[in-house]
C-alpha cells in the first residue's frame, strides 16, 4: 500500500508537473498569440494609413485630371469655334467666288450666244447666189451694227468672221456665174450634137425603112412559095420531094438574108436611133418612119420566115413518108409477083410455103399455119391470098416463125435455169457455211462480251494478278473468235470471182452484201470486247502500280523500322540485305522484308506474301537492272529536309554551352542522321548539310511554333535547259553494258529531277554535278545544276 501510495503520490506530482508545463507552455502560446495580433493590428493600421494617403493621392490626382480635362476642352472649344469661323470665312469666300463665276459665264453666254447667232448669219454667205448677194450683205451689215457690241471678248473674232463671211460671198458669186456660163456653153454644144445625132438617126431610120421593106417583100414570096409546095400532091419519089424542097429553100436562104440583114442594121445602130430617132420635132416631116414600128416589122418578118422553115420541114417529112410507103408498097409487090409463079394474081399454099423459107430466114410454113392463113384471109371459093391481104400474110408468116423459135428458145431457157438452179444450190450450201461460221465467230464474242459487262463490279474485289489473268483470258478467247471470223471473211472475199456464172453473179452480190453486213456485226461485237478488254487491263496494271507502291511503303517502313531498331546506317543495313556483296536482287530483297518486324502502320491479321515484296522490287530497281546498288539502296532510304528559316547548326543535342558548327540558310537541304530527339520543349534531329557535308544537331520547330525544317529537298526543278549524261564526267563516254536507252537527254525548263547523289563540283570544268532521276521518263544521270560562272541550271524545290 505504501509502494502504491508512493507511486500515485509520485504519479500525482508528475501530473502536476505535466500540467504545470502545459500550463507554461499555453501561457507562452497566448503571448506568442497575443504579440502575433498586435503586430498584424499594427501592420493593419499601416496599411489603413496607407490606404488613407493612397485616397488622398488618388483625390488630389483626379481634381488635378479635372482641372486638366476642363482646360483641355476649353481650349478644344476654343479650337472649334476657330475652325468654324475660318470654315465660314472659307465659304463665303468660295461663295463669292462662285458668284463671280457665275457671273462671268452668264456674260460668256450672253456673248457666246450673240457670236453664235453672228457666225450663223455669215453662214448664209456660203450658199449665196449673185441675186441676192447685195440684200444680204446689207443684212450682215445691219446685224453687225446691232449684235457687235454684245460679243465682248469675241468681238475681234466675230469682225474677222464677217470679213472672211463677206470675201466667202464674193469668191462663191463669182463661182456660180463662171458656172453658169460654162453650163450654157455645154448646153449649146450638146445641143448641137443632139441635132447632130437626130439626122443621124433620120438617115438610118430611111435606110432601116429600106431594108424592113426588101425582108418584107421576101418573106412574102417565100411564104407563097411554100403554100404552094405544101398543096402539092404529085410528090411520090424521094427526088421529086427533094428538088421541090431545094428549090423553096433557096428563096429561104434569100429571104432569110434580106430578114437578117435588116435585124444586123437594128442590132448594131439601135443605140443610136433609140435615143433621138423616135424624137421628133414640131416642123419635122409626120411620114419620117417610126423606129419601134420599122422594129417590129423586122422581128415580124423573120418569124414568117421561120414560122415556113418548119412548114417545109414537116411538109419534107410528110413527102418522103409518103414516097417511102409508095417505095414499100412497090418492094412489096415485087416480092408477091417473085413467088406468084402461076401468075395468078394470088399466093397458094405451095407458093405461101416458098415464101416462108425465101423471105423468112428459111423457114418452113406448117399446115396447122396454112390453114389459119386461109381460114382468116382467104375465102371458100378463092385459090390464095391476094396482094391486098400479102401484108397481113407476112405478118402472119413471121408470127408463126417467132412462135416456133420461142418454142426452141423455152426449151434452152429451161435447160439454162436447171443448170442456174444447181450451180445456185451449190453456192447456197457455200454461203451457209460461211453463215454458221461468222454465227460461230459472233456467238464466241457475244459470250466474251456479256463475261466483261460485268468486270467493272467484280474488279473491285479483285487483286491485280487475278485480273490480269482473267484479262488474258479474254484476249485469247477474243483472239479465237476474231480468228474464225477472219476465216469466214477469207471465204466471203471468194464470192462473186470469174467463175460465177454471170447470170448468177447479181444474186451472189445480194447474198454476198448480207455477209459482209454480219460479218461487220461481229467485228463491232469484238471491237467492243477488244476496248473492255483493254480498259479493264489498264484498270489492273493501275491496281497494279497501286498495290505495288502499298507494298513498297510497307516495305520501306520496315526497313526504316529495323535500321532504327538495330541503329544502323542505310549502308550497314545494305550490307545486311546483300550479304556483303555489291548488289542484291529481288529475291533476297523479299526474302529479308518476310522476316523483318511488322510495323504498326500494317493492319493487323494482314500478312505480305514474299511474292508481293518481289513485286515491290521493280519500284527499287529503276535502271531495270535486276539488282540494285548501294548507292540506289541508301538514296531511297536517306530522310531529307529543306531549311525554311535560318537555323543553327550546333555540335551537340543541348543547346546549353553548345558551340555552332555553322548557319543554315533559307532553301538548304539537309539529311536526317538520327531522331529527332526532345531538348527541353524542342525537337531537334542530327543531319548532313548536303552543302558541304557538315554536321550536327538542328532543331525542327521552336517553342513558339516556328518551323525551321520541313519534309523535302530531294527534287529540283530544271530552270535553263541543259542535258543529262550518263556518267559524271561531262565529256565521260558512255558505260559499257548500260541499261540506259540513251546515254543523253535535253532537259527543259520546268522539268523535275529526284537527287540520286548530291552535286559536287567537277575539276577541271568547275561544274557543280549532281546524279538525278528525271520524273517524266526515268532516265537516271548527271546534271550540271551550276555553272562555272554561278549561272543556275536547276534549282531546289
């Protein structure tokens, strides 16, 4: 009890003790607090004094502002009402100005009106006449005394005016009499000449009158002479019409010249006389003759003339018509008294048998045609046929004859069109031949036509590959049918030779025109399948090129990729695709490019075949070698960039204590070595000045968003032409076993060029040289960008 007596007591005391401390220790936090809240009372107060000067400043500021702003406004007042006034002093300046403008133009029109109206007086003068000259020269004097004065500053003008209007009117009176005089004068001798002309006329007229009168007198007796010649009856031999009609005819040819005679005078003197001689005066004689009656007497004349040459025409014709019936019927009746050989007067039927064959081309008179002559022409009592029917007995005769060779003709026709009708059927077999053959050709090309309607869709889902094998195909199915229809129009070009009967040769034509009509069809068919056909191959090869460049930027990308991954240069990694040789070719391009990492812009599940990167190859290969070089290798994969604002090329990453290599200007290409890599908020790359080969670390952008660099600097643009070579040196012949079509090539401005290997300058020339791929064509060689003497032949893009 004791020990625990001892122990609370001591327990207590520590409390205490405890308590005590903590009492101390609050107390000091009070002080502490308390000195604490003195001192912010007395920083408040500070800041309240403060704040007190800080208003009294800020009152004191803004009376000072106020007395400022007033006397400011006062004085721009002050300004305003200068501005005012000089605004109205300059108004009722420019007022009175205008007053006094107006003033002085109401006065110019006054006096430009009164110059006007005097100058419009004197114009008169121009069209004066000697009649009136003096009335209106007095008037211009008048208005001169009364306008004059009104013309103020013109008045000298206007004076000179009326002196000149006056010696106008002298020079223009003086004109019209020397006219007048001249027009009496050519009055006077034209009619003198038109006197002269009318006698002239009168003496034609008379000797017109004349010949009108020996045509007329002509015409006449011609015309007599053939009135009597067209009621002639005795005309019965073709002399006797002849020499009466010669003997009309000669006083045709004489009337005919006397009518002819007289229409030459009116052709060749009708001016003359038209124009005077119709024209007669009072006191001339009224039997002168009339040109227009003497005129038509002529014309009158001559119709008559002509009006009997055809009568005599027709009257010949209807004479020899008539002795040429007479001349049959003689012929006719020396034939009948030839075979009359009883001297009957009449034809039997042995005699009508004889005549068959002598006058009939020998041919034999039947009985059955015998009797029908007899029944028809001659009578039950009579003995034969008598001259008067002989002409019907003749016609009879030859129709019996016609008959019998149209039985014999029948008989060859019917024979010709058998032999027609097999020759016919055998060519027929020949056209249907060729017939099935061009349906042959046209049933292969429709069925290509209708497989290719249908490509455009499907080549949507199609790889290149497929539809250039689906394309061949259709050549060589479209080369089948354009084959057989080459056959079939071989055989079409065989119809219609000399040895087709030439009654058939119309019919085989026809046919012939047919086949060509189909065969051209199928031509059209086939043309149509050709173009699909090379549309939807250009189609592929444009897939092709498409799913090539897809596998050649897949391609590059792994390999950027790897090189970064294993940080090798373009070289090194060379050396890893070639296996240490010089080149490498397709095979081992694919082959690495298989067994290369993906890369996260591949999609994923989406394999490439080592077969496809083969493919990519040809994009690589650009001399078509088969292989490709390190050179070519490390240019494709080299990044390039162009400097588009002056930048610093530094030794190091950090720009802290970083020593400049140098400064690259504006236009500069530079090549990407590594990154880029972060320096603080900036990007920065190591790259190659291309320039001089220099080194270092660039930054891309800066912190404010400034570009320095950006992708490009490996295409230049031709801007003078110049030629591409094949080797460095410009005069360097050409490589042997080189796949270049040919070793040079003009360059024109314009043309763009991909850099292969950077220029340098070439000793010797001093031309800067510069291995490039031309874009338009391919061709890869050297270029001379500068010259000797700075002239620039490329420039960077």
């Amino acid at each position: 009890q004791q020990a625990q007596q001892a122990q609370q007591a001591q327990q207590a005391q520590q409390a205490q003790q405890a308590q005590q401390s903590q009492q101390a220790q609050q107390s000091q936090q009070a002080q502490q607090y308390q000195a604490q809240l003195q001192q912010q009372q007395a920083m408040l107060q500070a800041r309240q004094q403060q704040m007190q000067q800080y208003q009294a400043q800020q009152q004191q500021l803004q009376v000072q502002q106020k007395a400022q702003y007033e006397a400011k406004l006062a004085e721009q007042r002050l300004e305003h009402q200068r501005k005012v006034q000089a605004q109205q002093e300059a108004h009722a300046k420019r007022a009175e100005e205008m007053k006094q403008k107006q003033e002085e133009m109401k006065q110019k029109q006054v006096e430009n009106l009164a110059a006007v109206g005097m100058r419009n007086a004197f114009n008169k003068m121009n069209v004066v006449i000697p009649e009136n000259f003096d009335s209106l020269k007095e008037q211009l004097l008048q208005k001169m005394a009364a306008e004059l004065e009104k013309c103020g500053s013109q008045k000298a003008a206007v004076q000179a005016d009326y002196e000149k209007a006056i010696e106008v009117g002298q020079e223009k009176v003086k004109f019209v009499l020397e006219m007048r005089k001249k027009n009496e004068e050519k009055m006077k001798e034209a009619e003198l000449k038109r006197e002269e002309a009318r006698q002239n006329a009168k003496k034609l007229l008379v000797e017109l009158a004349a010949l009108v009168e020996t045509a007329e007198t002509a015409a006449t007796k011609f015309g007599a002479s053939v009135k009597t010649l067209c009621e002639k009856t005795d005309l019965n031999s073709e002399s006797a019409v002849n020499k009466a009609v010669a003997k009309v005819e000669a006083e045709s040819e004489i009337a005919s010249e006397k009518a002819q005679a007289a229409m030459s005078f009116i052709a060749t003197n009708g001016g003359p006389i038209k124009v005077v001689g119709t024209i007669k005066k009072k006191d001339e004689d009224e039997d002168t003759p009339n040109f227009l009656t003497l005129q038509r007497q002529a014309s009158t004349a001559k119709n008559s003339i002509d009006d009997n040459n055809s009568k005599i025409k027709a009257a010949r014709v209807r004479f020899l018509a008539k002795a040429a019936a007479n001349d049959v019927v003689k012929k006719h009746k020396a034939i009948f008294t030839k075979y009359d050989k009883n001297k009957d007067n009449v034809l039997d039927r042995k005699e009508i048998v004889a005549l068959g064959k002598g006058e009939h081309g020998g041919f034999t008179v039947n009985e059955a045609t015998l009797d029908m002559i007899f029944k028809v022409m001659v009578g039950d009592k009579a003995k034969g046929v008598k001259f008067e029917e002989f002409m019907r007995l003749q016609t009879a005769v030859g129709i019996a004859r016609e008959r019998t060779k149209d039985l014999e003709r029948r008989a060859v026709r019917e024979e010709r069109e058998n032999e027609l009708a097999d020759a016919r059927k055998t060519l027929q077999g020949n056209i249907e031949e060729v017939m099935l053959a061009i349906k042959g050709a046209s049933s292969a090309a429709n069925e290509v036509g209708n497989q290719i309607k249908n490509l455009p869709q499907k080549a949507k889902d199609m790889k290149s590959a497929d539809m250039m094998k689906k394309s061949e195909e259709f050549e060589e199915a479209t080369k089948s049918a354009e084959e057989k229809l080459q056959a079939a129009g071989e055989e079409v070009d065989k119809f219609g030779g000399d040895d087709v009967d030439k009654d058939l040769q119309n019919w085989v034509k026809v046919e012939k025109t047919k086949l060509v009509a189909h065969k051209k069809n199928v031509d059209n068919i086939i043309a149509r399948a050709k173009t699909a056909i090379v549309s939807f191959k250009a189609q592929a090869t444009k897939k092709d090129q498409v799913e090539v460049q897809a596998f050649f930027t897949t391609a590059m990308a792994r390999l950027r990729a790897f090189m970064a991954s294993e940080k090798l240069t373009p070289a090194e990694l060379f050396k890893k695709v070639a296996g240490g040789v010089e080149t490498f070719d397709k095979d081992k391009f694919a082959a690495f490019l298989v067994k290369a990492p993906k890369v996260e812009s591949e999609k994923e599940g989406e394999d490439i075949a080592e077969e496809d990167f083969a493919r990519a190859f040809s994009i690589l290969d650009e001399e078509k070698s088969g292989s490709v070089s390190d050179e070519t290798f490390v240019a494709s994969l080299r990044k390039l960039m162009k400097v588009i604002k002056d930048v610093a090329l530094t030794e190091t990453l950090s720009l802290t204590d970083a020593k400049s290599v140098r400064r690259l200007e504006i236009g500069e290409a530079v090549e990407v070595l590594q990154g880029p890599a972060k320096e603080g908020e900036l990007s920065r790359v190591r790259a190659k000045a291309l320039k001089d080969d220099l080194e270092g670390w660039v930054s891309v952008a800066g912190t404010a968003g400034t570009n320095f660099l950006e992708e490009g600097g490996g295409v230049f643009k031709v801007v003078k032409e110049t030629i591409m070579t094949e080797c460095f040196e410009i005069d360097g012949g050409t490589k042997v076993g080189s796949k270049v079509k040919e070793s040079t090539r003009k360059l024109k401005p314009g043309e763009l060029l991909e850099v292969r290997s950077w220029g340098k300058k070439q000793d010797g020339t001093g031309l800067t040289r510069m291995k490039c791929k031309a874009k338009a064509d391919g061709m890869i060689g050297w270029v001379t960008t500068l010259g000797n003497t700075g002239i620039k032949f490329c420039e960077l893009v």
